[in-house]
C-alpha cells in the first residue's frame, strides 16, 4: 500500500525535523523516492530528491550516491537516457569515492596495529630484560649479604681457629 507508506514516511520525517535527525530525514526521502519510483511517479521522485540534494542537510557521500542512483532509474523511467546516465556516473564515482576513503582507513588501521604490535614486543622485550636484571641484582645482593655477614663476623672473632670454624659452619 504505497499510500500509507508515504503517509508513514511523511510522519516520520516529521518528526525527524522536530528532533533535527536528519540520518532519518534522508533515510526516509531515499524510501520515499524508491517508492515514488515503483508508483511510475518518477516526476515527483525527481523534484523530491533534487531537492534534498540542493538542501541545507549534511549528507554523507553514501547518501549523495543513494540519491544519484535513485534520481538515475526515475530518469530511466521517464526515457531520459542521458540524464540517467549522468546520475549513475555520479552514484558510482561517488561509491569509487567512498571505497577509497574505507581503504585508506584500512590501510591507517593496519599501520597503526602494526606499530602497536611492535610496541608490545618491545614492551615484552624490556619487562624480560628488566626480571633477568632483577634477578641478577637480587643473586648479587645475596652474595654481598654472605660476604657481609662473613667480614663481620670475621672481624669479630679473635683467633684464626675461632674464625675457620666459624667459616666451616
């Protein structure tokens, strides 16, 4: 029932401008205009999405391309080859577009996990090194404990024999 729909999209849309949401606003005009489009009533899908794309509204290029390709079959529909045309070239430069932007962020994205994955191991390299020194120090520190333990008791002790017993325990 394309009536109803239209009068639900319309609604919405309504209520879309109440909220200034215009991700919905544009949603519910590509709906409109593919419905438009299914009714043969192609004039009014062309008036309503050149509209939108002369509006203040802030689209996305996906967005954009949508309404390229829509005002494109409406075109179709009304026999004007040559301005169909001219919209589906822009649809799919602008998918071109957009497939550009998606693989530069891809390629930044791998960049920057690779770099954090170089930054983890060099953070695991350290942490070893920093246990293994640790340990070292921490064996070095024992033997000074000995060795101190020894000098003192050495120091106090008045005979030779007293201090090789005391070197043998």
């Amino acid at each position: 029932n394309f009536d109803e729909c239209n009068k639900h999209l319309n609604l919405s849309t309504e209520y879309a401008k109440q909220i200034n949401n215009e991700d919905i606003i544009i949603n519910n005009i590509l709906i409109q205009g593919k419905v438009f489009n299914s009714q043969g009533k192609f004039i009014k899908t062309i008036e309503l999405l050149q509209n939108v794309l002369a509006s203040k509204y802030k689209k996305a290029k996906e967005d954009i391309s949508d309404l390229h390709k829509i005002i494109s079959i409406a075109y179709k529909g009304l026999h004007n080859y040559q301005k169909s045309l001219e919209n589906i070239n822009k649809h799919f430069a602008l998918k071109n577009d957009l497939n550009k932007e998606i693989q530069k962020k891809d390629l930044k994205s791998l960049s920057f996990r690779e770099e954090i994955n170089k930054l983890q191991d060099r953070a695991e390299t350290l942490e070893s090194l920093v246990k293994t020194r640790t340990k070292e120090l921490k064996n070095a520190l024992d033997s000074e404990k000995i060795i101190s333990y020894f000098s003192r008791e050495l120091n106090e002790t008045l005979s030779l024999d007293d201090a090789l017993w005391m070197t043998v325990k």
